[in-house]
C-alpha cells in the first residue's frame, strides 16, 4: 500500500509540475480565460472558418466556461448562445447558462425550449465521461457523447450549420466519423496544438449540414 502511496504522489506532483508550466496554461492565465482548452477552440476556429458576427451557439460540456468565453468574445453582442455543462458553471454576460446531464430527456427538453424554436448556426460540443479507468468502457462512454452531440446537431442546426465535437481515437472512432459524413458535407479530424501529444483526444469538425428535404 505505502508503495502504491507513493507512486500516486508522484504522479500527482509530475501532473502538477507540468501544469504550472505549461505553455497554455500561461497564456489562458493571462488572457482570463478560465482554461487552456479555450486555445483549442480558437485555433479549430480559424483553421475552418467556423465564427461570424451575431451568430446562434451551443456549447455542451461547457464548464467550467473557456469554449463558451471564446464563443462570446468572437461572436459578439448580439449573438445568441446557450451554454449546457453536468457541473455548475459561474455566469457569462449575455449567455444563457444551464446546468443538467445532456443525456437525460429532461435536460434536452430544457435546452431545446431554451432554443425557442430557433435553429442555431452551431454546435460545439467538448463533451468527454468521468474516466472509470478501464478504456474499452471509457470508449463507449465517449463515442455514445459524440452520437447524442451529433443527433442534437442534425435536429437543431440550420442546414448548412457546423458541429465540432471532441473524440478519442479507439474503438468506434471510425463509425462516428462515418456517420457525421452522412449527415456533413465535408468532416475533418483536427489535432489542436493546445491538446496534449499523449492524448487520444482530437475533434472532429463538420461542415455543412446536409438539407433533409
């Protein structure tokens, strides 16, 4: 036990070592977002032109509320977004915040009355599950994320819309990102440089909501 003690310290300490110096930690500290996550969205952003002026947005997984700052400082006043996270979120001038697990009908039925019949423009979603530790379950848990982003994407963007949602490389990777190309004109798989090298995480950006009709 003493020995296992041990080992967990050190890797808290090496976690907490690479923390304090991490590049985009600085920089998130610095500019006042809440996360280094806010560089991920930043740069998936630009690279695929998904920001315009006063557009509508949801950000599921929201908290602790980098994504949802960036939404707000590069969409404007008068865009219109709603923010959705499991844990408590603090408050963001102009954006509507509520907190509730995406995957219970009620929830959704919250966030689409929020919506007020209005189809939005897009939908980011850095939703991942509490790890439990064994991987296979740990894939399962993400890709089901991933479907229910999706499913909520194809029912509430405007045709034409984008969807951006985080994903691990693993099982069921490969079926996900077949079943945004069903619905998307064009799908990419993008690698910020602010997620970790050791990390299976990457985001899946789609473009262009196929019409229905």
């Amino acid at each position: 036990m003493a020995e296992k003690r041990v080992k967990k310290n050190r890797f808290v300490k090496a976690w907490i070592d690479e923390h304090v110096n991490d590049h985009w930690v600085k920089e998130a500290t610095r500019l006042g977002f809440r996360s280094r996550a806010a560089f991920k969205l930043i740069e998936i952003a630009d690279k695929d032109h998904l920001f315009r002026p006063a557009m509508s947005a949801v950000d599921l997984g929201a908290a602790p509320g980098s994504w949802t700052q960036v939404l707000r400082e590069k969409l404007g006043r008068k865009a219109h977004i709603v923010a959705l996270d499991i844990l408590a979120m603090e408050p963001i001038p102009g954006v509507l915040v509520l907190e509730g697990d995406f995957r219970e009908a009620s929830v959704l039925t919250r966030l689409e009355a929020a919506l007020e019949g209005r189809k939005v423009d897009l939908v980011v979603s850095d939703l991942a599950p509490n790890l439990s530790g064994v991987a296979s379950a740990d894939q399962a848990r993400s890709v089901h994320l991933g479907e229910l982003a999706l499913e909520f994407a194809a029912n509430w963007l405007q045709p034409g819309g984008d969807l951006v949602v985080k994903a691990f490389q693993g099982s069921g990777f490969a079926e996900f990102q077949q079943a945004m190309q069903r619905d998307f004109d064009k799908v990419y798989v993008r690698k910020p440089k602010a997620s970790r090298d050791r990390s299976r995480e990457v985001y899946l950006v789609a473009k262009g909501l196929k019409s229905r009709v």
